[in-house]
C-alpha cells in the first residue's frame, strides 16, 4: 500500500517545519515498514512569485490525485499589498474549498510539562486541559460576498456571513459523534444576540442535539468563550463553532497550551477529497529563516494523518508520545524551553522526533501500547483501529465521517457505524474508497456548500443509502421542539442517557 501525500510548504517558517513533520514521516515509514510517496508543489507567497497564482492549477491537480495534504502556512508582508488574488491567504482559502475541507479539528491540550510555562497560572491550565475545537472552514464571512465601494464620504467596504442549514449540520453533527468519543459534552459557540446566522446556528444545533441525547450541550456567546477559555478552560471538551469564531479561538487556546508553535490541525471534508494537515500557526515573519520555529504542531499535523486520513493508529499514537516525551525532557525550541535550559533548533527538535519514533516502531516485541484513550477519546486496544479489524469502527473521527459520505443522515444513538472499510491495509477511509463501497457521488460538493435547492429541498434531499444508491429522505435536520434561548443567555441542557 502507498499513500500520496501532496506536500505544499508555502511560506516563510513553513517550509521549515514541513520539512520535520516529513522527516517524521519518513521514520514512521521506514520503521513500520509503510510506503509514503511525497510530492511537493508550491502554495501561497511561494506560488505567486514562481507561477503568479497562489493556488496554482499544477498545485490543485497534484492535490486532488493525493491521499492527503500537508500543508506549512502561508503569508507574510511581502505579499500583503497584493491585490486580493494575488494573496497568499486567498491561496489557501481556495484549497479549502477545493478538497471541501468544511471540519477543522483543532485539538487544545496542555502538556502537564508546560502548565506553567505560558503566560497563564499553572492552576489554570494544570489539571487536564484537552478541547477539541471543531471550526467550521468553508463558509460564513470568509466566502461571503464582499466588496469595497467609493462613496462621497470615502470607501465602504463590507464582508457577509452566510451560512445554510446543511452547513451547519453537517460541522455539528460532526461535532457531536466526536463528543461521544470523548467526555460527552458540546458547547456551541455563536454570537444569537446580535447576528441572524448564529440564530439560525443555535437552532440547528438544538435540532441535531435531540440525535445525541447522551451529550451534553451547552450554548455560549463567543465573548463570553473567549472569557472561560482563560478562566476556566478545563470546562471546555467540545467547542465548536462557525469559521471565523474557530480562527480567533483556536490563536487563545495556543496561549493556553504554550506556544502556538503546538497546535496542530486536520481539516477533513467532502466524499472523494483528500483531507489537508496543517498546524494550525502563520508564516511567522518574525523568526522565519532562522531555524528556531517549534516543528511540533506540524508533525503532530502530520500524527493526525496517519490516524485519520489512513488509519493508521498505531504509527500515530507512537508519534504523539514521541512528541509527549520531547515535551517533558527536550530538546525544546525558544518558545517553549523552561528558563536557563539550551535551546534547540527546529530540526535538532524533527531529528529527536524521527528517532523517538523509530524506536517506538522498531520491529521486535512491542510493549503493550494499552488502550489509546485520551487524545480526542480515539483508538483501540491494538491501537491501529478497532478490535474487530475494520479500522474504522474504533475511531469516532473515521466513523463520524463515513457517517457523512452516506449523505449526513442523523445516525441514531445507538445505530452502529456504517460498514467500515476493510482492514487498515486499505488505507484511506475516503468515500469513493472501493473497500467502502461508498459512492464519490454520494453528496455532491454543491448541493452541500450551496444550501437549500430552487425547490426548497436541502442537500439532505440527495442523501445516498448505505448500499450506495440514491434515495430522498427528509431533511435530517428537525424543526426543533424547542427554540434557543435568545438574545445573550447561555443556556445548559444535560440530557439523561436513551433509555436510563
Ligand atoms: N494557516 C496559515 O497558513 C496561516 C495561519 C495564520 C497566519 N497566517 C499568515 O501568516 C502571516 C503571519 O501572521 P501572524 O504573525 O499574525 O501569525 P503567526 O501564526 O505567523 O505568528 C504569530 C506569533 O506566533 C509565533 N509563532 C507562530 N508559529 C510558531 C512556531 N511554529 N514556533 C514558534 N513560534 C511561532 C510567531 O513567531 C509570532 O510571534 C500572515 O501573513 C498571516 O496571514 C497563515
Ligand atoms: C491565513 C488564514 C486565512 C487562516 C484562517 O484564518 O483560516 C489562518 O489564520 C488559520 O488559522 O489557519
Ligand atoms: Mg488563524
């Protein structure tokens, strides 16, 4: 089996910890005895000076004939006069939606390590952090109409929020099956006292929350968000939340877990599409160049892939420990060593990594890896997907996707997942998978980004059975019985579990 990853390093400290997050790979590769086949192609600043498009189409084909992508990070001041095309930033924006990337999971732990380290108290962040911020990617101000008109008075410029049912379902929904892997428990983050879209957010999620009677669901007003992730963050499992609330809390909870050097992401999307990896930082202008960036959210971008895009948890969870180890003894970057300790470089840090790694996955006998509990609730006994083989069945993400590809029906409570794909060895668990049986054309990346159809139908209505043929059904989303609570409340629901 080989997996295509498509490398896009971009810019300024993206190349830099691409590298690592690859040299990583390449051990995992080499140690499990799994073949990776990288191929690299410009994105963002990097593209327009070499092709004056910062999505290139030679970029686009490369990504879409992957099985994932990983990504550095785009941007930075030499390209910020660039009219609006010509952005690094609009590069990316683009590839998001190309692979329909809609579910950006952020997770947010903090490293027992490091509790004291940033710039909050360890009594703050001590004790357990672990958030998984699911934001919501391809819709809302970020693909809204925009423009910039001249008046008499001078510019007006403006940027529009949109968003649809089917949008917010299907990011919720996801939101929710992760939860169950977790500690079941869902706040939802919007802005209902000022902004029709997050009231329309509120009430799709109380409707998908009647499927999930055994997860707790909260509602909360973003200021407020911002406010309890610095007081009281280990309050917060799931938060999940449209896009542009997602990028700005996702930034706070890098201040919680040390550096924003940490954080990784996985952004998984449409039937058919490669999902994309990247950490979830900038460019970095600031120390780019110097060799000093923290590679560790873009190799821990690149342990999610293993786990989701290949299913490959074994080879993951020996990652995140790698990294779990380097964080408690070094060697460690600037922005995260204690004081008076050496600092080292970005790939001192990679090279520590790759052979942490190796020595975890080294053939010969293995000790008992133990159950995989902990980061996002996932994994197995075996820890390379679930007990009874599929590799699917033991990974809620995996699960909850698979969920998706079937046309993001409600899959009740106690439903089992759909069938899952035959053994780990297949490899990638995307629709269109011949091992799934599943249908490319199970939900067509149309009828999901544009909402309700001409004939007052949502993108439900093309929902495809298990057995991969067409059928309509009713919209999954419910008018709820129930509305939100409106303006400026925050509101706990805890539901008693199905039959208890
Ligand atoms: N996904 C992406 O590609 C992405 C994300 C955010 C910002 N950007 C772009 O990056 C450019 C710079 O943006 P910014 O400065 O606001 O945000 P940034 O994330 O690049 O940097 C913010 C701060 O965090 C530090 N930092 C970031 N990553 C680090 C790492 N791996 N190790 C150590 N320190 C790290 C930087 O030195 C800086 O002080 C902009 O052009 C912006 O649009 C791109
Ligand atoms: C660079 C920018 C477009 C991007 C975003 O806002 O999504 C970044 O801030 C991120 O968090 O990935
Ligand atoms: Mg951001």
């Amino acid at each position: 089996m080989t997996y295509r990853i498509a490398v896009l390093p971009g810019d300024g400290i993206g190349p830099e910890v691409t590298r690592e997050a690859v040299r990583v790979l390449e051990a995992v590769g080499a140690a499990a005895g799994i073949r990776f086949e990288f191929a690299e192609a410009p994105v963002g600043g990097a593209a327009v000076d070499a092709t004056g498009d910062p999505f290139p189409p030679e970029t686009e084909q490369l990504c879409m004939a992957a099985d994932a992508i990983l990504l550095g990070a785009v941007g930075g001041p030499r390209w910020d006069r660039e009219p609006v095309p010509r952005r690094p930033e609009s590069g990316l924006l683009r590839l998001r939606k190309a692979v329909g990337a809609y579910a950006n999971l952020r997770p947010v732990r903090v490293h027992p390590a490091l509790a004291g380290r940033g710039p909050l108290r360890p009594e703050v962040v001590g004790g357990g952090v672990d958030i998984l911020i699911v934001r919501e990617l391809t819709g809302g101000l970020y693909y809204g109409e925009r423009g910039v008109q001249q008046e008499p008075f001078g510019e007006r410029a403006y940027d529009t929020m949109v968003y649809t049912t089917p949008e917010i379902e299907r990011i919720v929904r996801m939101a929710f099956q992760l939860a169950r892997g977790r500690r079941r428990r869902v706040i939802s983050v919007d802005k209902s006292n000022v902004l029709e879209t997050s009231r329309l957010w509120r009430r799709v999620t109380e409707a998908v929350a009647e499927d999930f009677p055994d997860v707790e669901l909260e509602h909360m007003l973003v200021d407020n968000a911002a406010m309890q992730l610095v007081r009281n963050p280990q309050r917060f499992d799931v938060l999940v939340t449209e896009n542009t609330f997602g990028d700005i809390l996702s930034d706070l909870g890098a201040a919680l877990a040390g550096s924003l050097g940490l954080l990784p992401s996985a952004s998984l999307g449409l039937p058919g599409r490669p999902p994309l990896f990247e950490p979830v930082h900038g460019s970095a202008p600031d120390i780019a160049g110097r060799g000093i960036a923290n590679p560790l959210g873009a190799i821990a971008s690149a342990a999610m892939m293993l786990r989701h895009a290949f299913g490959l948890q074994r080879e993951a969870q020996a990652v995140e420990e790698a990294i779990d180890d380097l964080l408690a003894a070094g060697p460690w970057t600037p922005d995260i060593a204690p004081p008076g300790a050496p600092v080292a470089s970005t790939e001192d840090v990679g090279r520590a990594i790759a052979r942490r790694v190796r020595e975890r996955l080294a053939p010969g006998p293995l000790e008992p890896l133990g159950p995989v509990a902990g980061r996002d609730g996932r994994g197995t006994q075996d820890g390379r997907g679930s007990q009874d083989g599929s590799g699917l069945a033991g990974d809620p993400v995996a699960a909850v996707w698979i969920a998706g590809e079937y046309g993001f029906r409600p899959l009740p409570p106690d439903e089992p997942a759909p069938p899952a794909a035959a053994p780990a060895a297949t490899g990638t668990v995307r629709a269109g998978d011949p091992a799934t049986g599943a249908s490319r054309d199970a939900m067509t990346p149309d009828a999901l980004a544009n909402g309700p159809t001409a004939a007052g139908g949502t993108a439900a209505d093309t929902a495809t059975g298990t057995n991969g043929t067409a059928t309509r059904s009713e919209s999954p989303v419910r008018t709820p019985a129930r509305r939100g609570t409106g303006a400026g409340t925050t509101r706990r629901r805890a539901r008693a579990r199905k039959g208890a």
